[in-house]
C-alpha cells in the first residue's frame, strides 16, 4: 500500500503544480445563508479550479454550523471532489487517543478524506491513532499564519522556539510516510527554520492571499526538497462576483506564479 506522502508527491509531480483550493465557504462573504445556495457555490469552486488544483482542503467549521444539514452538504463536497484529488479534512482535531481514535474513523471511514489537519498540543497519543493506516495522512500544527501565533508557538524552551520541538516530534513520528506540518505563509523565517528541522516532510501552507503571506517564498522554501502544498481560499471562492469563469481566472493566475516560483 502506497503512502500517504508518497501519493501526495505523485499527484504533485504528475500536474507540476502544489495549489490546494481551501473551501471555506463563508455565509457573510458569499452574501447569502441560503444553505442551497452555498452549497451550489461550493461545487461552482471545485469545477472551476479541478484542472489547477492538487488538494482541496473543505474546513468543518463552515459546515459544522449548519447541523445535520451541514454534515450532509460536507459528505456531498467530498464525493464531489473524487478520487482524482487529494482531500484535506481541516478538523484541526486534538484529544486523547480513545477519543482521537472515534475522530479518525469519522473522518477517514465515514466522511472518506485522505487526510487531516491535527493540534500537537495534547502531544503524540493525539496523533497516533490518525496515522496507523499509512495510505491516510496528518498535517499537525507547527507555525500557523494568525496573527497570535507567537504567543506561544514562538515562546523559547530551552532557548529554542516551541515550534522547533513539534517539527522535530513530527519528524519522530513520521514512520508511515504519512506525516506533514501546518506553517503559515506568514511567518518567512519560521518556514525556514521548519524546512531546516524536516527537509522532507510535506508542508501545508496556509496564509496566501487574504493573509497577506509571500506566495514565490513560501513555494520556494516549502518545495526545495520536500512537497509544500500552497492553500488559497477566499482568493479563489470570493474572488469578483463569484462567476465561475472569475474563479477559473484567478485560480489560473494563482497557478501560473506558484509554477513560476517552482521552477526558479
């Protein structure tokens, strides 16, 4: 069976481009709460980007709000997606292992994703249960792209960086294949730091657009030696008007620069 990280580097190589479309399908953005509405929307994002996109990241929280209605629209999302795409549960899960263990058989086994982002803070037994199955993989937490994230993931610990400690737990961990880390687009010299610790381990970089975060050096850094998946998602789903043929555009723009970037 191949690995999770083995396959995501397929998939990369194969369409020469790391651009993973983030789903976070916004009420107040779109400008409507109609439930029928959003969800039409959110497949008008997957068939416009599907040429462009390696990944598509769909974050609960934008489902979780609406109830069993929102659960429903979420397993739809992610049989619309396919199989010709990686898919990232952004669930941001972590508890301890009986409970990591119920989250990982919803999320991989009923909901079907290939992957999920996951918090250290509970440390390894939080993650464990998530990577036992090494086709199913884990992005965790490392240096995230909101402006607080200093407040404790910079804080020194033995005079280094917390940050460092979960890049190199992770590294530990990584016996699968099936481990990446979550650092921001935000933070230059913290994704520096991060590729130096795992020159291997594939990145998720959130952060790029909305967030102001430097596309060309996120994409440089993160795929010098490893995979490093660029997230875009309210550039891409709010971009304009909403017109299908916008979203194309931009997201078409988007994977032109993260290709220029590749290749230099």
């Amino acid at each position: 069976m191949i690995s999770f990280n083995s396959r995501l580097k397929s998939v990369v190589k194969e369409k020469g481009s790391c651009l993973c479309v983030g789903l976070d399908i916004n009420p107040e953005a779109f400008g409507s709460s109609n439930l029928s509405n959003l969800k039409e929307h959110t497949f008008k994002v997957i068939d416009a980007t599907r040429e462009f996109a390696v990944a598509y990241k769909p974050n609960f929280a934008f489902f979780e709000r609406w109830g069993a209605a929102g659960f429903a629209w979420l397993e739809e999302t992610v049989v619309y997606i396919g199989k010709d795409h990686i898919t990232i549960a952004d669930a941001k899960r972590g508890d301890i292992g009986n409970t990591a263990s119920q989250y990982a058989e919803s999320i991989f086994n009923h909901f079907g994703f290939d992957c999920v982002t996951l918090s250290p803070y509970m440390g390894k037994d939080s993650i464990e249960p998530f990577i036992k199955e090494k086709s199913k993989g884990a992005f965790v937490l490392c240096r995230t792209s909101n402006p607080s994230a200093k407040d404790l993931q910079n804080k020194l610990v033995n005079g280094k960086p917390l940050y460092h400690d979960v890049a190199h737990l992770i590294n530990g961990l990584n016996k699968h294949d099936n481990l990446g880390l979550v650092v921001g687009g935000t933070a230059p010299d913290e994704l520096l730091d991060v590729r130096a610790i795992a020159p291997e381990i594939p990145l998720l970089i959130p952060g790029i657009g909305a967030q102001g975060g430097d596309l060309k050096h996120s994409v440089k850094v993160s795929n010098r030696s490893g995979v490093g998946l660029i997230n875009i998602s309210r550039g891409i789903s709010f971009v304009g008007n909403m017109t299908q043929k916008e979203i194309y555009n931009a997201t078409k723009e988007y994977e032109k620069k993260i290709k220029e970037a590749m290749n230099q």
